[in-house]
RNA sequence: GGGGAGGUAGCUCAGCUGGUUAGAGCGCUGGUCUGUGGAACCAGAGGUCGAGGGUUCGACCCCCUCCCUCCCUACCA
C-alpha cells in the first residue's frame, strides 16, 4: 500500500515560479541591478531573520502586527525582515568604521509580511531596494528617483508614474487647514473621492463629519493630485497653502530638479496626499504605479528616513530609499501587456537531438562544439532512440520548452564531405519553405548565430 | 480588517430533486509510424469529490466547524 501522501501545497501567500516565470523575473532583477551600479550603488547582503528587537516599534503599529515572528530553538525572539531598510540602518550602524559616506547600496531579496493575501499582495515578496545613506536633501532623492526610472524605461515600461510628496509638507497644509494630525488620513480619504462622487457629496461629508473648516483650500490642494509636473504645477504647490512656505518651496525645487534628471511629464506627479504607511519616514515620501495597472497598487514606493540610524547608533545619520515590488510590478507589466506572460522553460537556444544511440557521441561533440561557442545548447538525453524513430518527440520535447533551433545529426549527412547537419528552425511553422536545411558542422555555429539575431 | 463567490483527476470543468464500480476535454505515459515538431487513432496511469464532524438505510450533493482560492473594499510592495 501507498503510504499516505503529503499534499504538494504552499503555506498561504508563498509561491514556486516556474522557470518560465523565474527567467522573466530574473531579467527583470538583471535589468534594476544594471541601472543601479550605473548610478554607483553597490550590492550589500543582509540576513532574511533578525532579532526581534532591531526588527520591532518604528514601523508603526500596522507594520508591526504583519511582522513574522517567533522563537527559534535556543528561544531567540527573532522575526523574517519586513523590508531591507531597517537591515540597512543596522548594518551601517554597526560598520560605520568600514563604510564610507555617502553609503549607496541597493539589495534584492525576500520580505515577509503576514498579511492577508490577494492579487498583488503576498506574504513572501521581492523587493529591490536602493538607498543613500549619509546626504541631506535634496540631491540622493533626485538620484533615487532617476536610477528606478531608468531600470522601468530599460524594462520598457514607460508607462509609470511617480507620485511625489513631503511628509511635513502635509503637516503644514493640513495646520493651514485647521485640520488635526489624527483625522488627516481620514481627511484625504475623502478628498479622494473627489473625482468619483462629485464635489457636493464630499463637502458634505467632510464639513459634517470632520469638521472641516476651510473647505475651499482643501478642495483647491486636493486638485493639485494627478497635474502632471511642470512650470505650473510647481507654482501650483506654491499656492495651495495660504502661506507658500520654505516647505512649499523646496518641493517645487525637487520636481524642477528632478525633471532636468529626465523625469517628468507623464511620468511625475505631485500628490499632496501621499503619507505612506511606514513611521520612519521623515520628510520626502514617492509612490510609483504602472499606468493602467493601479487597481493592483503601487510597484513601489520609499522615502527620506532622517531618524532611523539613530536607533541603532550614536551617530545620527539621514537616509533616502526606496524599493520596486518585483512581484507586483510583474503583475502590472503583464495586466498592461508589457511582458508577455509566458517565456519558454528552457535557457537553451539549440536543441542537439539523438539520432540513434549508437550515435550519442557524434551529438555530445556538436552540444559542446556549440557550448564553447557561448551558444546555450541542451541535448536529448533519455535512451532508446533507433535510427530516427524518436526524432518526433524530441522535436515536440524541444518545442514545448521554448527552443528555437534543432539540430539533426543523421548518419547520411555525417558520412558527407564536408561532414554535415540539418539544421531546423522550429519557430516556424510546420511545412513552411526553410523550415530546415543542410549545414556544414564547420559553419553550424555562425548559421545558429545568424538565425538567433 | 470589512463584504461577496467558490473548492470534483496535473489543468478547465460536468455530475439530474442525495441512490449501486465519479465522468469529459486538454495534458501526461506507452503503442501504431525503422530519418523529422503543434496531427490522427488505440491503450494506460492519475481522484480518500479541500479537511474533520453530523443528519440519513445511503452523501460529491443537506447541516456545522475549520482550511484554502478568487472578486469587490480599506491599506500596502
């Protein structure tokens, strides 16, 4: 009897890629981690668990809650990182003897948050991570928004938009508005509906409910959401508090800033409501969306976090960063048609099929000849194969994987001078003119490298 | 966190008002074809019908609890 067997599943929120998928989301990391070290940040590497104590109380009490916590076997408090920024002020604290400042770094890897799970939302997640410690405002947030721009144009999403914000900007607003800090969420909440319910229905609820006083100024700043940035929208900032501030005018300075960097346009707005979630962040705060993807929520998002370091160390340090969701920017690039949703199997280029065992050398010589040549080459490898009678299903093996090329490595074109192959295109289709033809071996390699470019 | 829908083969699903050995298509494996892929035909493997408990002579079907998935909503990556 069959013992009983355990089911195959994943615990909720986790997930297998495919190596279909895992190629695409590779590039995808390859395409970020080529952007950045072009701008000069470097890896780092931290560990996926941390004490308890490093990991706990400045996130904020909903980030606290979704923090994955336990005790290991020696009853260590630990907890998996919510996210690489809490890691990173760690790190620096405890290196500031080996780190040079400023300290540019970026990181890829697994977060874990125990939330509840939906489209776009998992428990376990990639994050790519860049951040600047050690430089004031405003230069390493103009850097940090250049550098994620760069990797989503390389990606060929230029569909993105960077939402843009100042923590105490906000604050000063909402004073300006006579509205208190506690009921300012609730406030922008409302106002955001704006677009959808009409002017009279969100009066309404925010002077009855809220106690809103000056609702003319806030329905002038609210309008300041989704203007793209320019001359105009900047001068716009200005004026939506009563009192244009330093504030006021050094976010009007950023966005200016940030548009000689080459981001603007469609691709930068200023949204007066932004907060973010995290209670680190002191002062600048960005949210990036795919454009037509932001039912699934931002790709990314970060800011400027001035009294983090200080947690962990006698040095006070600032810092900026941000980080690109891997996992839901691959379900909006693929909802936004983007990147296509399937990728093939394989990461071979050629297919070297077995003509007949007796003939397997003649097959390993080609694979390596191919190989050394920086060709990706996989050969058929299960036993059994007579005299061409297999050839059909290692086509349709070599097809299903997403190889585009094959090579037929029969006896009567081996016994030619020169020593010859089929080579066969299985992109196109079946019965087509060209769909194969007969190859010296001596010019297999230049062939496949014509056909593959 | 709040609201709604659903879980039957690897995948997409069917299964009459509860009635004997639970089906299809695709996929998978093998065969027919002694030098060529998406084909056809044949055969086969694969299901404790999400889990546990209850009602019943009898449950995939009815009831309860739990688990899981999807959609809307709030928040986040």
């Amino acid at each position: 009897m069959a013992r009983d067997r355990i089911k195959p599943r994943n615990l909720r929120g986790f997930r297998d890629f495919l190596p279909s998928s895992a190629q695409a989301r590779q590039r995808i990391v390859d395409i970020f981690r080529k952007a950045f070290e072009l701008y000069g940040f470097a890896p780092l590497e931290t560990p996926a668990l941390e004490t308890e104590e490093v990991l706990l109380s400045d996130m904020g009490v909903d980030a606290n809650k979704q923090i994955y916590r336990f005790s290991d076997l020696e009853n260590t408090k630990v907890g998996l990182r919510f996210d690489f920024t809490v890691s990173l002020a760690r790190t620096v604290a405890a290196n500031l003897n080996r780190i040079s400042l400023p300290f540019k770094r970026y990181q890829v890897g697994p977060v874990w948050r125990y939330d509840k799970p939906k489209r776009g939302r998992y428990r376990e997640f990639t994050q790519i991570d860049l951040d600047i410690i050690g430089v004031a405002p405003f230069e390493p947030e103009v850097e940090m928004v250049a550098a994620v721009a760069r990797g989503l144009r390389e990606i060929g999403a230029d569909n993105f938009v960077f939402r843009v914000n100042d923590r105490r900007y906000l604050g000063e607003v909402l004073e300006s508005l006579g509205v208190e800090p506690e009921k300012a969420k609730d406030v922008f909440r409302v106002l955001d509906k704006l677009q959808k319910q009409g002017e009279k229905k969100v009066r309404d609820e925010l002077t009855g409910k809220l106690l809103l006083q000056d609702f003319e100024s806030a329905l002038e700043y609210e309008r300041m959401q989704e203007v793209a940035v320019s001359e105009q929208a900047a001068d716009g900032l200005l004026t939506a508090t009563k009192d244009a501030s330093g504030l006021a005018k050094y976010l009007a300075g950023f966005l200016k800033r940030i548009e000689q960097e080459g981001v603007g346009g469609d691709n930068l707005v200023a949204d007066p409501s932004l907060t973010r979630g995290l209670d680190y962040y002191t002062g600048f705060v960005c949210e990036v969306d795919i454009r037509g993807a932001e039912a699934l929520g931002s790709v990314g998002g970060g800011g400027r976090y001035d009294d983090l370091l200080g947690r962990y160390s006698a040095t006070p340090l600032t810092g900026v960063g941000m980080s690109v969701g891997l996992d839901r920017l691959m379900d909006a690039l693929l909802a936004t048609e983007v990147i296509a949703a399937d990728a093939g199997q394989s990461t071979a280029r050629v297919f070297v099929t077995v003509f007949d065992d007796s003939m397997r050398a003649e097959s390993a010589s080609i694979a390596r000849m191919l190989r050394q040549a920086g060709v990706a080459a996989e050969m058929w490898l299960a036993e059994g194969n007579k005299t061409g009678r297999t050839l059909s299903r290692q086509f349709k093996y070599a097809d299903k994987v997403g190889i585009p090329l094959a090579v037929v490595a029969g006896e009567d074109e081996l016994a030619k001078d020169p020593p010859s192959v089929q080579l066969k295109d299985l992109r196109t289709g079946f019965g087509e003119e060209g769909k194969q033809s007969e190859v010296p071996l001596g010019e297999l390699v230049a062939r496949v490298k014509e056909l593959l470019d």
